[in-house]
C-alpha cells in the first residue's frame, strides 16, 4: 500500500525528539531542593553544638543525641559502665561541668528545659548520679513542681519536699534594719528544720530532696523572696 508523502511545513529538528515532560519535572525538583537548601540555611535552625556556640555567648557543655527508647530505661547505676552513646555524652558532659565549676568557684548547678517533658530532669539525675559516684557529696533538687519525676527515678517517696519547705518557709518574718540589714529574726510557725525534707538514696553520696505536693500556686512558691 502506497500514500502520497506530505511535504512538511517547516524544517525538522532535535526539540520534537526531546521529551519535555520527564525534563521539566527533573527541572522543577531541582529548583525546589535548591529552594529548600537556601531556606533551611537562612532558618537560623540550631542542629549542632558549633551552631549552637554561634548564637549564644554562653559557654556549651555538650549535646546529648535522642534516643530511643528514651534515658530512662538506662539504669541510673549503669550510667557510668555503660557503652552506650547516650551514656557517653552524659560523663563528657559531667567533665565538662566539672571544669567549668571549678574555674568558675560555682557549686550549684541548675537544669531547665526550654518546654514541658524536655527531658531536664533525666539530665539532672544523670548527672547527679556522675558526680556522686566520682565521690562528690550532691544534692539533687526537684524543683518541678507541676510534674515531679526525679523521686520515681530513685525509687523514693514524694510525701514532703520542696513544695512544703517552701509553705513552711512562707511563716519565717525577718525584721530589717532601716540601714538595710537584719536585726532580728522571728519565726511564727517554729523552726524549719531543712535537713528533715532531704533523703538519702540507695547510692552513696547522692541525696535528693523530692519536690512534693504543693498546696499552694507552685509559681508563687517559687517566686518568694
């Protein structure tokens, strides 16, 4: 079978041969990732220790990477013998603090989280645990006093702790002097015996004073004078 060849309007090239949609797709996905790469560079997002030194002028202690599952089900006994990642982070992090104390004169130490279930008081007890057994009398505070964990971790009671040190501190009145120091100090409600809300853990040197039940707002018992 025979047909009769039709002249073509214009001169044939490589663009009719080229497939314009897998290109234009490929062309898309790179603008987009190169887009992305620009943002995420211009973010100001903190993923690393060096760019967290870049914003702030305060000195790192170190970085724990997350785990899972989560620190606590290292035991706190462990936490010196064990080969973990995480368990390493947390003895540099200890040297680290001990350095900086040592230069600084500083013996109190103090552990917040940015949000709620951060994992500070993992830390804290961690720590805490490093220091005692490198033979260092510590005494671990659990100041949350919305969600207190601290007393669970050491298999202690949360009966009486900060929060009632702090109500029972509320009917201590000192008297000031008009040159501005104290004359004479009065307390209403008897005296406050702090060492009798600190209790001794199952490892040695380590002692923990548990956060309690507060009755009262636990912001305003925090922010007393």
């Amino acid at each position: 079978v025979t047909q009769a060849a039709t002249v073509p309007p214009k001169p044939s090239s490589l663009l009719g041969q080229i497939p314009f949609a897998p290109l234009t797709f490929a062309v898309v996905l790179a603008l987009g990732l190169v887009t992305l790469f620009l943002i995420e560079g211009n973010a100001g997002r903190i993923d690393k220790v060096f760019a967290l030194q870049q914003k702030v002028s305060l000195p790192v202690l170190g970085s724990l990477s997350w785990v899972s599952p989560g620190p606590r089900t290292i035991p706190l006994r462990a936490i010196c013998e064990s080969k973990l990642p995480y368990a390493e982070e947390c003895r540099v992090m200890m040297a680290d603090v001990l350095f900086r104390a040592e230069e600084a004169k500083a013996r109190v130490l103090a552990i917040t989280g940015s949000r709620v279930r951060a994992g500070s008081s993992s830390i804290a007890a961690e720590l805490a645990v490093l220091l005692a057994q490198s033979k260092r009398r510590v005494l671990l505070i659990a100041a949350n006093l919305y969600e207190p964990s601290l007393h669970e971790r050491l298999e202690l009671p949360n009966e009486a702790g900060l929060a009632r040190m702090l109500e029972e501190a509320r009917n201590i009145k000192i008297g000031v002097t008009p040159g501005g120091g104290p004359s004479s100090v009065e307390v209403i409600g008897g005296s406050l015996p702090v060492d009798s809300f600190i209790m001794p853990t199952a490892m040695q040197n380590l002692y923990l004073l548990p956060a309690g039940h507060p009755n009262l707002n636990p912001s305003s018992l925090l922010s007393m004078p």
